[in-house]
C-alpha cells in the first residue's frame, strides 16, 4: 500500500484529503456518514470575532456545473467556538483546523490569538478574501497590500502553522501569494470561490439576495487547477489546491499540478461519503501505478 502521509509545513496529515471551511460544519455533521478520524484534516466552517447573522436569504443558488453562495460568514464568533464547539471536536483524530475571517488586521489577529490558546487545533486557514471595511468593501485578497497587512497582522500573535487561502477573482495570483509568503505563511490553499452571478427571469431581479455571490463546484476545477499549477511554481511553501473537486482523478490532477494536498467542498452536499472515497481512489490509483507514496506525484506534471 502506498504511503498517503504528506506535510504542510510542520502539519502532518495521514492523507491529503481535507475538507473546505462551510461545506462540513464542524465534522460532527457528517459523523454518521463517514469516520472523521480517516481524513487528513477537517477545516471547520469561518469564524469571526465576533457574531454574525450573515446574508438575507435567499442565500444559495444552484448552477448547471455546481452552485453560487452568498451566506456571508454567519457564526456565532470565536468565543462561542471556544467554550461550545472546540470541546466536542477536539478529539477527533485528525487535524481540526479553523477557517478564520475578519473586516480588519486587527480582528483577523485578535480571532487567531484566541485560537492559538486551543491547544488541539494545530492550524488555521485565514480567509482574506473578506470585504476590507477601512477601504470601502474591497476584498483584502485582491490586492499584494492588503493580503500582506492581514498576514503581516496575524503572524505575530498566532504561532502555528497559518494557511492563507487565496482568492482567484485577481489578476496575477501569483503575486498574492509571493506576498503572503514574504509575510509568514506557511502554506497557501487555492482557489476561493469565483464571482458569479443568477437571474431569476420571471422576476427580473438576481436570485440572490445581495445580488452576487460566489460559485463553487465543477465549473471552477479548470480554473483552479491553472491557478494552482501557477503558484506552486511561485512560492517554496506548500500549496493546498480546491476548487471542483469531486473524484479521485480531479484530487490526483491537483496533486501532480503542485498541490501537497487537497480540500473537497461543493461535491460534501452530493454524496457525504466522497472523501472517503477519494482518499481510497488515490491510494488505489498510487498503488495500481507502481508509486510508494503520494509524495512521488505531487508537482509531477
């Protein structure tokens, strides 16, 4: 059998096979379904400083190759996590990583400073693609700037390993993430949902209730796949590739474009049980091909 354990920075994972923040709760939700302990890691849904209610609905909007979300990070913030959520998910055997968000530097630092105290969880993911309140709703991901202010912020108060995830509505990704790498990042994940848009022709208004929102599932695969194979030849961290995937054959293409490691997310709400069995199709597939560990195809291409 093919050895499946990869690394992200000083993360040890048992597989490559993570799951993406909003599309599988905090694991519990999917206990029933498949052994949490068999993943390399969870990444919980986004957590803030403080709460939020998210979007007005209608907040979700299905596509002919996936689906457009507006949820807008609802959560009930960090604190809440800590005293309610971090108790029932911290022994889980496998990394249980937090998505954190935030409309500052400052409360992106505050937020993973608390985290950083949880002594079971041994990452965060930082969603900088987040509306920057201080310069009028713009994304902090879309620029080299303001990526690296948000970075620059947190690394000094969060001492473990810090995956930045990129957004892919840029023009050169590539520079967003040479410049979150300068600051302290150890890994980059990629792609965030693409901006996308639904109309509802019989009301002549969007279908979602702030008009656009993001698109995930198998239309994105080929544009995150490029992206990927773009940014891992930039940067010498660790690259984590998402984006459409929903078999084995999509994680192993991500895994020769340069990717260490993979997140599952649209296809969690098709069939439940598809990490599972994309974590066993690579090891099939490794084992079929004469490989003795996953690390042979990643950046193979």
């Amino acid at each position: 059998m093919a050895d499946l354990r990869v690394n992200i920075g000083a993360l040890s994972l048992k597989n490559p096979v993570m799951t993406a923040s909003g599309t599988f709760g905090y694991g519990l939700e999917f206990q029933d379904f498949i052994p949490l302990d068999g993943l390399g890691g969870i990444i919980v849904k986004g957590t803030t400083l403080h709460a939020r209610q998210g979007n007005d609905y209608p907040r979700m909007a299905e596509t002919a190759q996936g689906m457009l979300n507006c949820v807008g990070l609802q959560n009930k913030g960090v604190d809440y996590f800590c005293e309610h959520i971090y108790p029932q998910i911290k022994d889980i055997d496998t990394n249980m990583i937090v998505n954190v968000s935030g409309s500052s530097p400052e409360d992106y630092a505050e937020c993973a400073a608390r985290i950083d105290a949880l002594e079971r969880i041994p990452a965060i993911e930082l969603n900088i693609s987040c509306p920057n309140v201080k310069e009028g709703g713009m994304a902090f991901g879309v620029t080299c700037q303001g990526a690296a202010s948000v970075v620059r912020a947190v690394r000094q108060r969060y001492h473990k390993t810090l995956i930045v995830k990129l957004s892919p509505n840029v023009t050169d990704i590539t520079e967003i993430a040479r410049a979150v790498e300068a600051e302290g990042a150890d890994s980059v994940s990629l792609i965030n949902t693409l901006m996308g848009m639904a109309i509802d022709i019989e009301r002549r208004r969007p279908v979602l209730s702030i008009k656009t929102g993001g698109l995930s599932g198998p239309a994105v695969k080929p544009v995150a796949l490029r992206m990927v194979w773009q940014v891992a030849k930039a940067v010498s961290i660790p690259v984590v590739g998402l984006g459409g995937i929903s078999s084995a054959t999509d994680a192993i293409e991500f895994l020769m474009a340069g990717a260490s490691a993979i997140e599952i997310g649209t296809a969690n709400f098709l069939d439940p049980a598809v990490t599972i069995k994309v974590r066993d199709g690579i090891g099939q597939w490794l084992d079929s091909h004469g490989c003795k560990s996953v690390g042979e195809i990643v950046g193979c291409l």
